[in-house]
C-alpha cells in the first residue's frame, strides 16, 4: 500500500488544543497546569510506582521484587507446581503490605482530578485496592502486564 493511501484510510483525528505551544517535555508545574486545563480529556497511566510512596514494594525499581527473585519463580503455575509455599508466601506478604497501605497524595490528587474533570480516566495495572478504595474512576485495572 502506497502512503498517500494509507494516510487517506486513516481516521480524522481530533484537533488537539493548539493553543498551547511546548517545545519540548517540561518540569514545569505551571506549563502542566496550563495544560491540564485545557484538557477536555486526560488519561493518567499508573503503575507500581504510584503506591510506593504508600510503602508498597515496586517489581522492577530499585529494590523492586524481581530485583531478589525471578518473576518465573514466583509469579507462573509452574512455580506454584514446583513450590506452592513459596508462592504463598509472596502472594500472603504481598497481601498483608496492600492491606497495611494507605492511599497517598498522588491517589487523592487522581482522584480530584477524575471528579473535577468528566474526560479523566485512568488505567492501571496496580491490584493493591488504594485507588478503588478512593472511588477513583477507571476504565482499566489488571495487575501483571
């Protein structure tokens, strides 16, 4: 297929807000929040990293669980066949830490924003229940991709 015909499948895209300008990615609070504003419509992306701050462990940061362990030894039906202890064990501490945690800034400001703005959702891959807990609004939440 040629790429003037491909480009003509394509769908017509939604104009995005031109009214502001970035060269670059910014650490700007002030720019992010020119831009959020203009939002009709904001995805927020979260993993692991959202709860650490609630002193939930990360898999694969810097002192992450597969930094100890290989994901094939505890995380696979053939781990639980080769060692169902084990598994337990990492699934039972994992649990008692989720259910110790305590939503933190980050959760409540997505959960401010998700109530302020009709267009927010967010999709997450974290099982630990702190969003949820917070009525966050979701259009995605699976653990292990």
């Amino acid at each position: 297929m040629q790429m003037s015909s491909f480009k003509t499948k394509l769908p017509k895209l939604h104009k995005i807000n031109s009214s502001i300008k970035m060269s670059g990615p910014s650490t700007s609070v002030e720019e992010f929040s020119k831009v959020l504003q203009g939002s009709k419509r904001v995805l927020a992306l979260c993993g692991a990293g959202l709860s650490a701050s609630s002193g939930l462990d990360t898999f694969r940061g810097a002192g992450g669980m597969w930094r100890n362990h290989e994901a094939v030894t505890l995380a696979t039906p053939q781990a639980f066949e080769r060692d169902p202890g084990l598994v337990w064990l990492f699934y039972s501490y994992r649990r008692h830490k989720a259910l110790q945690a305590k939503p933190n800034p980050g959760h409540y400001a997505l959960t401010e924003l998700s109530k302020k703005m009709p267009g927010f959702l967010t999709i997450t891959q974290n099982v630990d229940g702190l969003s949820i807990s917070l009525d966050l609004k979701f259009c995605v939440g699976k653990e292990g991709s």
